[in-house]
C-alpha cells in the first residue's frame, strides 16, 4: 500500500502532493484537524438516527452549488479563488445537501472559530457521543482528514466506541486511501453526484469524477459488503420517523431501531437539468451491485444558494418530472432505500454552522 503522508499529501484523487504541514492543497487544509460542529444530529436517512455527527473543516470537491460553504471553508469567502486554482467555482464541501435538523440538547460549550483538534481530543468526542445517545458516529467531509480520523478511531475503540462509523463523503475519493479505513469504517455513505465528465468538470473541477468514483464504491463494497441492520445500542435513539427527516422509506427499512450496522448507503441528490445523467446513475449502481445489497438515498432537496451567476442553469429547483423520472428508473432497477419527498429541503433546513462549536445545539 502507498504510503500516505501529509508531507506531500494524495489522499483524494486531487492528488495534490501538497506539503501540508507548510502550506495547503487544493482542499485548502493544513495539517491541522479542524472540527466545524459536533452534535447529535436528527436529519440524516433514518437508519442511522441519531447520528453523532462530527463535521469536519475543508472539502476536496468544490462543488459550486455548495450548500455548506461556511464548514468547508471557514477561513474564506464565498467565491474566492484557492492556491490550487480550477474552474470557476464558489466554495463548497463533499456534504452538498442542506441537513433538516431538528434539535438536540445542550451538549456543551461554542466556539465561534475551528480550533484544532488533537487525535485523542477526536477519540473523546467520539466516546461523547456515544454516551449522549448517539446510534451512529457520522464523519461528514471526513476526506482530507483519514490520516488523523484512523488515529482517533483506534484510540476510541480501544477505550470503548461500539457504535457503526459512518464515512459520509463526496464519492470522489481514492480507492488506495480508503484502504487505510478498512476494519474502521461500518457504513460507507458516499455522494455519487455525476456520470457526465462535462458536469463533474464544470459543477466540482473534477473531470474524473465518475471513474474516481466508481473505484472508491467499489473498495467500500469490499470492505464491508451487502448491508446489515440491527437494534441500536443507543439510550437516546428511537424518535419517530415523521419527527426526523423529510424522507420516506419503504417497509424494514429504517424503521424505528433498524440501524445500519454495515454497508454501503449510495447518496444522490438530483441536479437541475441533469435527470438523464441521474438515470445513468441509477443504471450504473444497479449494473456494477446487486441491488439489494446496497441501499440508495434519492435526494430531491437542491436549493439555489449562492449568487451561482456563472450557472443560470442551477438558479431553479428541480421539477416533478425531472424527479420522477429519476424515482421510476430507480423503482423499475430494484434499489430499494430511501425517497425524499421534493419539497423536503428549504434554505432553512440546513444546519447552522455561523456559531461553530464541538457540541452545540442548533435548535
Ligand atoms: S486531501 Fe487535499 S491536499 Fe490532499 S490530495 Fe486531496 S485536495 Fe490535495
């Protein structure tokens, strides 16, 4: 196996060979570990609620219709330019859907700025969660950071973590490096935002997009195989479903206590103008996994956001047709998981991250 190292960093198919512990590459981070929130988070797919979500700073994608900017990068402004360049772009993070969230509780102290975060200060946040009720440990935009999150859930489950860790990320992610997370990660949820090279190239600069990810669903199907779901061991875990998300689900799926223990969750969240290319998608999972073995999040939530002058073509919703068609090729391939309804997602759904914080509530 590659020997991974921030001292000339390819742990994403950016394959920068930045130095970062003197400068950044194009995801923009140091050597650092940044954490923009912590929290028990109600507004992922019902299988993993509540999830102990731990959302990290920086983002390997850029996606223009970011929705979450401010966590991938706090330390900027919207509609820079980075270091390493690209198309034009705004800034955004591999987590493009905004997240309804419904409340926690009072966890703990804020902070309005990142403050770097040690391995074993990872570790206890880890263990923090699982004892605040937490079913799931949900690593969202955990790319740039595998080197230090591989420390942190070694520590954590030496001293006790038992609950399924989800690596919640943008799909475009190298196969080699995943390797590393192999026998730590449970539940692999990636994006799969495009087929079209000409889309992934002028939404996220990443004309390899597709072929990237195909290579990393692949790994992450090899490391944890067809999907398995049990109680949760969570005190706090149990709100009913109509209380947690905008989504439905259909029968033994997510139900109340039916917790993803191991797998592969395929999120897709369905772009303007580009249902045929969502199609092709669905076509793809259903061609490269039994259907039955993985699940699929459809998301129906893309909300305009940002000025996205350069893109006239995002400034809309989605439309129930362009919707729909997506939903049917999905049905008619037989990937079952989960369908969020098409008015699901406002602009007011998204978590707050302006108040940053490791473990605050976002009521
Ligand atoms: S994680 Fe960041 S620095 Fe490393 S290869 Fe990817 S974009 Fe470049």
């Amino acid at each position: 196996m590659q020997n991974f190292t921030l001292k000339a960093c390819r742990l994403c198919p950016r394959d920068c060979g930045a130095d970062r512990t003197s400068g950044t590459g194009y995801c923009a981070q140091g050597a650092s570990l940044r954490v923009a929130k912590a929290m028990i988070h109600q507004g992922e797919e019902p299988c993993l609620l509540p999830a102990g979500a731990v959302f990290f700073v920086g983002c390997n994608l850029r996606c223009v219709f970011c929705q979450n900017y401010e966590i991938s990068h706090p330390d900027s402004k919207r509609g820079g330019e980075g270091e390493y360049g690209g198309p034009s772009r705004e800034f955004c993070s591999e987590h493009t859907e905004p997240s309804p969230v419904h409340g926690s509780g009072e966890l703990g102290s804020e902070h309005r700025e990142p403050s770097p975060v040690s391995g074993a200060d990872l570790a206890a946040l880890f263990l923090k969660l699982q004892e605040e009720g937490a079913a799931t440990i949900d690593l969202v935009t955990p790319t740039p950071w595998l080197l230090q999150i591989r420390e942190a859930l070694t520590i954590a489950k030496k001293q006790g973590l038992h609950l399924p860790v989800v690596f919640n990320c943008g799909g475009y992610e190298s196969a080699e490096a995943l390797r590393l997370m192999e026998g730590l990660v449970d539940v692999y949820m990636p994006d799969l935002k495009y087929f079209s090279s000409e889309a992934s190239l002028k939404y996220s600069g990443a004309a390899d997009y597709f072929d990237r990810a195909d290579e990393a669903l692949r790994e992450m199907y090899r490391q944890v195989g067809p999907v398995q779901f049990g109680k949760s061991s969570a005190a706090g875990q149990g709100k009913p479903k109509e209380e947690r998300t905008g989504q439905d689900s259909p029968a033994g799926i997510g139900q109340r206590q039916d917790i993803m223990q191991k797998g592969l969750l395929v999120r897709h969240l369905v772009l303007p103008g580009l249902y045929k290319d969502s199609v092709r998608l669905m076509d793809y999972l259903a061609d490269t996994f039994e259907p039955e073995t993985i699940r699929l999040s459809l998301l129906a939530q893309y909300t305009p956001f940002g000025s996205l002058e350069r893109f006239p073509e995002l400034r809309r919703r989605i439309t129930s047709f362009e919707y729909e068609k997506v939903l049917q090729r999905a049905d008619e391939r037989g990937l079952e998981g989960y369908r969020q309804f098409r008015n699901a997602a406002t602009m007011a759904m998204r978590p707050d991250f302006t108040n940053g914080g490791l473990m605050t509530s976002v009521r």
